[in-house]
C-alpha cells in the first residue's frame, strides 16, 4: 500500500501572495452579501458582485461554482467539497464539463463561510463566472499518460496566475475558456475553445506551442482556427496576450449574440485576425514585460514533478467478468512501468451524469490517499480520474468502487452521456436534460450491447448555450421549448477529439418519450452500416444523414 502522502502532492501550492488574495475576497464579499441581505444592495447591484465570485441564482436556490484549476484536486480538498456538500447543500455536488464543482442548492446567507473554508484548502470561486478569463482545464490524464510530449499543468498553472484579475480582461465582452494539451490524442476538446494551447515539438525537436482561438459552442458553433504553429516557450504569455488584447479591442459589445472571439475571427477572417495578433505580439515582445523567466517556469515546474514511482514491472492483474470490463474500459496506460490510470464513471444506470454524493466524495479521497498519491483528477466528461495507481491494486480499488457504485465499466461507452443540469436547476434552460440522459441509459444499460456499439458519444444540452457540448457530440441532443412542451433535436456527427466536428442537426424535435427509441433507431442504423471496426462517428462520416433520418424519424411524431 503506498503510504498517506501530504495534502496536494504534485499540485500547484498557494504562497502568501495567493493566500492573501483569497482571504481578502472573501472578506469583501462577505461584505457584500451583507449589504444584499440588509437591502442595502438591490438583486441588480449585487448581481456583478457575486459573479465575479461564482454564484449564480437559478431556479430554485443560489449555485455556487468553485474553480478546480486543470482538473486537480487533492484529497483534503475533495474531503471538504464532501463537508460541503453535506452541511450547506442536499448531500451532493455536480462536476461540471469545465471540471468545476457545483452545488445547486445554496443560502446566500452561507456563501462566506463556505467561502472562507475553501480557502482553508487552496481553492475559492474566483472567475468562474463573469465576462473573464475561466477556469484553465487540461488533459485529464496529464502528467501520467505515456503520450504527451509534456505534463501540460505547469502551464496551466502560469496561465491562471497570469489571467486571474488582469486589469485588462476581467471585463471581456464575453466569457473566454482556454485548455492546454501536450498530445496528439486530444481530451480537453482543444478545437472548441476560445483559445487553446498544444505543446508541440517543432523540427529541430524544441519543445514550443500551437496556438488555436475562435472555437466555441452556442447559439453558433465554430472549430477553433490556429494562429501560429509553433510559439517559443518563453514567448507564450506575450502572444496569448496578443490574442486576449485583439479580442478585447475589436469584439463586438452592441450584440450579445456576437461577443466571443469566435464570431470576431469568423468576421474578418482567420488571416486578418492573424496579422492583428502578430502586430500585437511583436509590440509586446519588443517591451520584454512578459517574456517567461526560466526560473518562473522551473519554479512552478517544480510543483507538479511526477510522484516517486516504485520500481516495478508491468503485470496487469485478471480478475472476475466484471473486473476484466472495468479494465477494458476504465484503465489506461501510464508513463511508469508496473502503474495504470483509472477512471471512475459517474454515469452509472440512473445516475444524474456529473453528480457525486458527500459519501462517495469521502470515500473517493480516501481511495486517493490509499491508492493514488491523494491525487484525482476531473474531466470535462463529467467523470473523476485516479491519475497514478499500481496495476496490481487496480483489484482492490475495483472492488472498493464497486461498493460505492463507481465502478460502471462504461468509459466512452454510449452511456457515458454528457448532460447539463437542464431545467432542472437551471433559469436559462428551455428542457431538461438530466431524465433524457437517464432514459437513454437505460435504453442501453445492457453491458454486451453497449460494447458491440463500441465508442460512442452522447451529448445533452438543455439549451442553445450548450453547456452539455451538444454539437461535439457523435449523437448531440438539444432540448427547445415550443410552446411550452419541451422537444429534442437530434445532432449527428460531431467530436470533441482530435478530429473535431460540428453536429449537423438532423430536423424537427423529438417528444419527451419519443427521443430515446429515435436514438435507438439511429444506433441500429449505425449497426447495419459500419464496415470493420468502424466507430458510429466514421460510419455516419461516410454514409451520411439520410438513412439514419429516415429511421429516427419512422413511427415519431415530431414538431
């Protein structure tokens, strides 16, 4: 067993700097909450106070996002989103697709000591919400996969602390998602961001960065373009910089429609939008003021240097049927001889995709601790990653899952489903989407039938905001209302992957009961036409939309 490690191993630690900024917030906005309860602040005045502080009002109850910078959290702060959870919500939280935690049912009156005991643990809320920079998320297999040419986090790590409260962006026209990636296979979705970052290697095999911007979901959906191939290491600040001042300058604000950055290069076009970065970055690059030091970088470098490996050999362990369809599922390949990455799916049959229970928070830190250096990581998939674990434990952590009803062997299976909270929870939602992503899985919940299917995406957005990423999905679902009943439009062919893609709507929405039998139908499609190994993505990239719309739409009534 490898032995209890201290609290954030191989994460980012906050210094007195980071400290102090956190505690005075908090301080502030327990002012303001103040002010709000006594009615000397109107819900109008407080409300850009409390975004900038992530708490939205929603249907039913305050929710507050708390920020998991690139995805890593350590046991103790995983034991105090549990505490959380438990005295000041419903008993569970929500991982969300930009790998924040939510809880859905707040009192504002709360919000400061909740505050105030995140910052306890290194974590707050600081801009997850707001015209600003978001949270920075990143491959959740970083720093352990065998495929990046680097481990990512680093990076993330300098772009948080360079984008938290600069004077310049924390009022944006819009909102602004970075993720970085450092392999070929990519898992942040890259391509739908409004800037991203992969650390490539260029020919004379120096390590630098492709710079991509403009993608983005929503009411208009765009793959990201790149901007430059290959930007020098110490460079990375001055020309993602270049980009945010370009955007922040020329973006439409007359439009709420037509504030990202993806509309801005969709309008003058990705070489304009080139030309006016560069002339930006050689302006930023001739003062010097943000040229990465070396001693910066090694500095924060140093605080995700990998675990200390056991010498050991790889044996990968067999076990029952069960075990053996988590494994080929649920486990992939480390960097280190004789250790494995695992996923834990929060996607069992019937589960609300994303959420987790304070118990099961509490039990998964002490899996942490027990079994993976107090580290785990979350994914924009909605599921938790136990990022550094010994192959030969992979059958005690199975079956400690297994109690806890996390061991759904389900990874990228077409019941992994994305969903947003829908209307369920949320103001701006049209549908629900939470039973919709229940229904489906349970349509599909038989294991065999779910791996003759093979990789398969499923997506669900409860609204054209697309919190769900319903356009990347190999089957999207967007729910809309028409005249107060809810209907589903089916999207075929999208990915969030190295390939990306934009879901072509397939026609008119499906009813509540009708769109889990028209997902059916489109899957048995799927399954008649594909030729070899093909995924339901190739299949439907080679035949096209029109056998799979004549069987969705064969006994539905649709509107």
């Amino acid at each position: 067993m490898l032995n209890p490690v201290p609290i954030q191993p191989n994460m980012y630690r906050y210094d007195e700097f980071d400290a102090q900024f956190v505690s005075e917030r908090v301080n502030q906005f327990a002012g303001q909450v103040a002010r709000r309860l006594s009615g000397e602040l109107t819900e109008d005045q407080f409300k850009p106070l409390r975004l900038m502080n992530g708490l939205y009002l929603q249907l039913h109850a305050y929710m507050l996002r708390i920020a998991v910078p690139y995805g890593t959290l350590s046991s103790k702060q995983m034991r105090k989103l549990a505490h959380i959870a438990r005295t000041y919500d419903k008993g569970f939280g929500h991982f969300t697709t930009r790998t924040n935690m939510q809880f859905h049912w707040i009192k504002l009156v709360d919000v400061p000591k909740i505050l105030r005991e995140l910052a306890d643990v290194e974590m707050h809320c600081i801009q997850t919400s707001g015209n600003c920079v978001r949270n920075v998320t990143a491959d959740q297999f970083a720093g352990a996969t065998p495929e990046e040419i680097e481990d990512p986090r680093p990076l993330c790590e300098i772009i948080r602390q360079w984008s938290s409260l600069h004077p310049e962006f924390v009022f944006l026209a819009r909102k602004f998602k970075i993720a970085v990636g450092a392999t070929e296979h990519d898992r942040a979705a890259l391509q739908w961001h409004d800037m991203a970052v992969q650390v490539v290697k260029n020919v004379e095999g120096r390590i630098g960065y492709l710079v991509m911007a403009g993608g983005g979901m929503g009411r208009t959906p765009y793959v990201a373009h790149v901007m430059k191939e290959f930007v020098e290491r110490e460079d990375i600040l001055a020309y993602l910089e270049a980009v945010l001042r370009v955007y922040n300058q020329d973006s439409r604000r007359d439009n709420i429609h037509k504030q990202r950055i993806k509309i801005l290069i969709n309008t003058i076009g990705p070489e304009e939008m080139r030309r006016r970065v560069e002339r930006e970055f050689q302006e930023l690059k001739a003062m010097g003021t943000l040229e990465l030091p070396k001693a910066e970088l090694a500095r924060i470098t140093a605080y995700f240097a990998p675990p200390a490996f056991e010498a050991l050999e790889d044996a990968m362990p067999s076990g029952s049927a069960a075990f053996e369809n988590w494994k080929k599922t649920n486990v992939h390949a480390h960097k280190a001889p004789g250790y494995a990455i695992a996923t834990i799916s929060l996607k069992a049959v019937g589960q609300v995709p994303g959420d987790i229970s304070a118990d099961q928070m509490d039990a998964v830190a002490n899996l942490m601790d027990e079994f993976s250096v107090g580290e785990v990581r979350v994914t924009h998939e909605q599921n938790l990653v136990l990022p550094h674990v010994r192959q030969k434990d992979l059958p005690a952590i199975f079956a400690r899952l297994e109690a806890l009803d996390l061991a759904t062997p389900n990874s990228g299976l077409i019941t992994d489903i994305i969903a947003c909270p829908g209307l369920d929870y949320c103001d701006l939602a049209n549908a629900r989407s939470i039973p919709i992503a229940q229904n489906i899985a349970k349509k599909f919940a038989d294991l065999d039938r779910q791996h003759h299917i093979g990789e398969l995406k499923i997506k669900i957005s409860g609204c054209i905001n697309a919190c769900g990423h319903h356009h990347a999905g190999h089957i999207g679902i967007l729910g809309v209302d028409k005249k107060g009943v809810e209907f589903y439009q089916l999207l075929l062919g999208g990915s969030g992957a190295e390939d990306a893609s934009i879901g072509t709507i397939m026609g008119p929405g499906f009813g509540e009961h009708e769109i889990a039998d028209a997902v059916e139908r489109v899957v048995n499609v799927y399954l008649a036409e594909r030729q070899g190994s093909e995924r339901f993505l190739d299949t439907y990239r080679r035949i096209g939309m029109e056998k799979f719309k004549a069987a969705a739409y064969q006994d539905a009534v649709a509107a």
